[in-house]
C-alpha cells in the first residue's frame, strides 16, 4: 500500500534530498527583509505556497488498509503552478496533451534567446516585452519555413525568464516540426534538414525591433536610455539544440 500512495502523490518521483522549500524556509525571512531586488506579490503567493506544500499546515488525509490494517497519511499540496512537486505533474499532463495534437513528423528544438542589454526593458514592461519576445520568435520560425519550403508548420513555446544560475536570462524554448501542411493540404516533409542559423537570428532581431518600436511612445527615460544601448547589442541568440 505505501508503495501505491508513493505512486500516487509522487508520480512515481525518487524522494529527494533537499527540496527547495527547505531553503525557502532556511533562508527566505531573512531575505526578505533586505532583497535585493522588489518583491512582488506575486512571488510572496508562490513562496509561501511552496513551504507549506505537503505539510500539515493545510490538511492530511488518511488512509486505512482493509487488508492489513496498515494506517498512512498523506499531507496535502499547495497546487501552485511554479511549485516544484506540483507544478512538474501538471506539467507531465500538459506536455501529453501536446504530443497528441504533434503532427507526425520529425522535430526541432530552437531556442531564441534575448541579449541582456534588454532586461532593464523587460523588468519594467515585463508583459508587453514577453509577450512580443513569444510572438516573434514564432514567427520567425513559421515564416522561415514557408518561405524556404513553401510549408506550414507547427510551434510549441515555452517562456523561461531565468537560466540555470537563477538570474534574469530571458528565452523561448519552441519545438517546430520538421515538416508541414503545403498548399494542397499535404503533410511534407523536407528532404533536408539544414538550418542557417545566422539568417533565422537576423529575421528574429528584424520582427522583434519593428514590434518593439511600434511600443516605444510612451516609455520612461530610464526605459528609452536601455533602448539606445540596444542598438550597439550583437548578442541576439538563436540555436537548435535538436
């Protein structure tokens, strides 16, 4: 039976060492109380959710075995999205909804990531500069497709605001398929499979200026001044890893 409700509550998951409530709850008070940079409401929701995930704190249920008489109990989750434990199931679910929607083809995992020259941008218009950060990198890719092969292709993306080392490192992570639909409403797909990097990273820079100055009226100095160090910036990136 513990075995059964390991599965269940786990996902099949090897219990770990640390958890990263364990250094929220080592560390975060302190922190807080001289961050280092503002933190939002938001994050304080996220946080705190995320300590007392899988405590006593919001609840237990039991479970009796009627064979054996075994009793166990199981604390209850926070269900927040960016906890590690419950955000990586739905995330499981989430990503099974999507490979049935996947055409049959082959795939390509690209990554479009912005240079931090433009993270003074992104911090203080974080919506409208991610949202135009997700919408031309997909573009980029579908465009390049039709005009190289003539085909209309699919985009999955994913935004990450943070890299590895858990500072600011804004990107998409996009899985394109390596085929699509022609003109005819035929699946197709391309007889090679070679990528020029530098021309797709010249059409992302090209879509994300006109769309970013098509939003420039209106922002603060302090904006407008990170913008014109932008223009001297040469390390847009774009890479498939796959």
């Amino acid at each position: 039976m513990k075995e059964v409700l390991n599965d269940i509550y786990t996902d099949g998951c090897k219990e770990k060492k640390y958890r990263l409530s364990d250094f929220f709850n080592r560390w975060w008070d302190e922190y807080a109380q001289h961050p280092a940079e503002y933190i939002t409401p938001e994050q304080y929701k996220a946080v705190n959710a995320i300590r007392v995930c899988r405590t006593t704190t919001l609840g237990i249920d039991t479970y009796v075995c009627p064979d054996c008489g075994e009793v166990r109990e199981i604390s209850h989750s926070c269900k927040h999205r960016f906890c590690p434990s419950c955000g990586w199931r739905d995330t499981l679910k989430w990503a099974a909804r999507m490979k049935e929607k996947m055409l049959r083809v082959p795939h390509r995992h690209v990554v479009m990531t912005l240079p931090h020259i433009l993270l003074d941008l992104v911090k203080r218009n974080r919506k409208e500069m991610l949202n135009i950060l997700m919408r031309t990198s997909a573009e980029t890719l579908k465009d390049w497709m039709m005009h190289k092969f003539g085909l209309k292709t699919g985009v999955i993306a994913v935004l990450h605001t943070y890299g590895e080392t858990k500072q600011l490192h804004v990107h998409t992570h996009m899985i394109m398929s390596w085929g699509g639909i022609d003109n005819d409403g035929k699946i197709v797909i391309p007889e090679h499979d070679y990528v020029h990097i530098p021309s797709i990273c010249k059409v992302f820079r090209y879509k994300f200026e006109h769309a970013l100055i098509a939003m420039r009226a209106g922002w603060s100095m302090t904006s407008v001044t990170a913008w014109s160090l932008w223009a001297s910036s040469k390390k847009w990136q774009t890479k498939r890893t796959g």
